[in-house]
C-alpha cells in the first residue's frame, strides 16, 4: 500500500481487515497525526516508511505486536517523534533509519539481526538501546550530529561494524576499546573536541578511511595501521552497503591541527598520508573505486596547502 505524500491524511486506517500487507509507504504524509496501532498485527509487514511525516508526535505497535517480518523502518524526518515504538519483538530489523529525529532520547529492542542503524542528527538522543551488545550483526553505525551522547556505544562483540560515524558529537575522549573493532573500514571522527587520540587505532588493519577534519584540539596524529588486514576481510563495506553517502578512502585531517618545527617527520601529515596511500594501494582485493583522494591535508604556516591525489 503506497500513500506516500498524501497530504490530506491525518490518521491512517485500521489495519485488522488487511492483515497480509508486505509494504506500506506513508513518506512524505506530512499532516499525518496518528497511525492506528492496528499495524503491530500485521506480521507480514517487511517494510514501513514514515519518512517526513513532520507532524507525527507518537508511534504504537500495541501490546500484542507482531512484526517479526519487518526488515525496513524508516522514520528519518519525524521531527516531532517523542518516543520511538518499541520494537523487541521486531527480530528481523535489518535496517533502521531514524535521522533528524531531534525529539528522540532512547529507543529499546534487541535488534539482533539489525545490520545499519542511522541516527544522523538525534540531537537530543542521550542512549541506545540497553541490548547494544546483541547487536552482533551491525554493519553501518551512524551517529553524525547527535550532541548529548555521553558515551561512545563500543563493544568488542561488534565484530560485524564496518563504518562507524561519530563526527561532530562533541566527544572529548575516544576510548582505547575502539581498537577493539577489528573489521572497521570507515571511521569518521571529524569535528569533535577530543585532544589525543588512542594507540589503539593501529590495531584497525582494515581502516581505508579515517576522517579526522575540524579536530582543532587535536594536538597529534596517532599511530596509524601499518598493514592490511587478512585479504578476506577487507572491502566488506562496499561489497554489503549499496548507495552509501561516502565512498571516498583516504586519511582527512584538515583544518585540525598546524605543523610546527618541532613535529617529528614519522607524526607529520604528510608522512602520515604518504603512508596511508602505500598501504591502500597495496590492497590488490579492495573493490574499483571511481577515485580516491587525500586533500588539502596539510598546513605549512598559514597558507600553503600540499595535496595528495589518486584517480
């Protein structure tokens, strides 16, 4: 059932006449008030988006739910969405999406086949679901942009993770368990306010990007990956996400730190990317990209750029 952008609708209908639904789209319903909490009876469901829907303040599956066909959620826009449903009885979420949920501060479900999670821009998100460490299946983790986290959601049993999000989350400390990850491709760090950053990093031999941007408390480069992980392991990113935002490869660093005299040659950007460059390239099972880059990352005095670049 598709009644996506009907902008007229304020509550949609009773579902427990129609209880074999496969799909329903309401994207773009941007009056729509209330769902009936009727849709937990629909087992069949495998994908539901409420995508934009900007008025919508709460979402029940009811107490009987039984959505344990469901796989898509999409609640991405929901800007007025108080309290997300509860979704313990949804075992086969595979794909959760509630970005700009800016009303959010939890959620709760075990979620253990849940393979990408996008949280972009919760900016009043504080945690995530007690059940984290069941989440053994997570490939994408996104949490761009959510401001009141008070502690980095890492844990050793996330060995599925390949992309990890967490710029701009005024994170002040980067916990050493982070090495931990041992699969993570993508690691995006950019504009936090952390000063140092862990050894531990060398220990992500599959990392093929690190974006450190706008870290301008940063006060040294780390230690970084010196070999590539077993050729089995690396390029799962690209082999299991499909449309992703970024498909660049390369180590980010600019405006986050300046070069003095006094920084060894084996911490400075430029050996550091050089580095970075060889390592990749050695990488002979990483999937054709149309091109990577390492721009713009250093800064000599004020003014004077050195760019790196690959096509």
């Amino acid at each position: 059932m598709d009644l996506s952008n009907s902008k007229n609708l304020k509550m949609t209908p009773c579902f427990e006449g129609i209880l074999n639904l496969e799909r329903l789209d309401f994207t773009g319903c941007i009056n729509l008030l209330q769902v009936h909490p009727s849709i937990g009876l629909l087992s069949e469901l495998v994908f539901l988006s409420l995508q934009k829907c900007s008025s919508l303040v709460h979402l029940d599956f009811g107490s009987a739910t039984r959505l344990w066909s469901l796989r898509i959620l999409r609640l991405s826009g929901c800007t007025k969405l108080e309290r997300a449903p509860d979704l313990t009885a949804a075992l086969n979420l595979e794909y959760l999406d509630v970005d700009r949920c800016t009303r959010l501060s939890s959620f709760r479900g075990s979620l253990i086949k849940l393979r990408v999670l996008s949280l972009r821009d919760c900016t009043n998100l504080v945690r995530l679901s007690e059940s984290l460490d069941k989440m053994t299946s997570l490939i994408t983790l996104d949490l761009c942009g959510c401001l009141k986290f008070k502690c980095l959601p890492i844990d050793s049993v996330m060995e599925s993770l390949t992309f990890l999000d967490l710029s701009f989350c005024n994170i002040s400390v980067v916990p050493d368990a982070i090495g931990e990850l041992r699969g993570l491709e993508r690691l995006n760090l950019q504009g936090n306010n952390f000063t140092v950053l862990p050894s531990s990093l060398s220990c992500l031999h599959n990392l093929s990007y690190l974006n450190l941007s706008h870290c301008r408390r940063l006060e040294n480069l780390p230690s970084i990956p010196t070999n590539s992980g077993p050729s089995d392991s690396v390029g799962r990113y690209f082999k299991t996400t499909s449309g992703s935002r970024d498909h660049r490869s390369g180590l980010y660093v600019f405006d986050s730190l300046k070069m003095d005299a006094s920084l060894s040659r084996v911490r400075s950007p430029v050996y550091l990317q050089y580095k970075w460059l060889q390592r990749l390239l050695k990488v002979r099972t990483l999937p054709t990209f149309p091109s990577f880059s390492i721009p713009n990352i250093c800064v000599f005095g004020d003014d004077t750029l050195l760019e790196f670049k690959c096509e």
